[in-house]
C-alpha cells in the first residue's frame, strides 16, 4: 500500500527550496568569498548528504515504514542523480582546465 502524496508537505518544500534560491548570488554576481578547496568539500558533502538521505528512505520505504511515501523516495532519488550530474559537470570542467593549462607552451 502506498502512501497518498502530501500535497501540503510537498509546496512547503518547494516554498523553502525558492526562499533558499532567493539567498543565492544572482548571475555574475560575486560569490561568497572562500577558498576553492572548502567551497568543492562543502559541495561535495551537500552531494553525499543527498545520496545518503536518498538510500535512507528508499530502505525505510522497502521495510513498509509509515510516512515514507513512494513519491517522497522518488524525489529524493531523483535531487541525489541531479546533484551527483553537476559535480561530474564540474569535476569534468576542471579537468578540461588543468589539461588546457598542463599543454599550454611555455
């Protein structure tokens, strides 16, 4: 039996999910200052929180648990996917950079 959608839930998540784009610099805009280094690390942690917070409810839905609906695992599924395909975008990016910089003539 599957759980009905928690519609209210959901636009709740969506409300703070646009508040926090809202916090985000716009376009062109400089970007909080940090070291690169502690920038990706913050990243890629956000990017394993996802995945395991994705493996957690996908096992709390096989063991039958209340109040884990198939829709909620879906979208958590599909936020860690999105967001492990941008840091592979970046992780590319950044090795097209060192390769470009490592044949640059001297």
């Amino acid at each position: 039996m599957t759980n009905p959608i928690d519609t209210r839930s959901l636009l709740d998540q969506m409300r703070a999910l646009a508040s926090a784009a809202r916090t985000l610099p716009a376009w062109g805009e400089q970007a909080p200052k940090g070291e690169f280094a502690q920038v990706l690390r913050a990243s890629l942690a956000a990017v394993n929180g996802l995945q395991e917070k994705a493996s957690g409810m996908a096992e709390a839905f096989e063991r039958g648990e209340p109040g884990v609906s198939l829709a909620e695992v879906t979208l958590a599924r599909e936020k860690a996917g999105l967001a492990f395909q941008a840091a592979l975008q970046v992780r590319n990016k950044l090795v097209s950079a060192y390769q470009d910089i490592m044949n640059m003539p001297i």
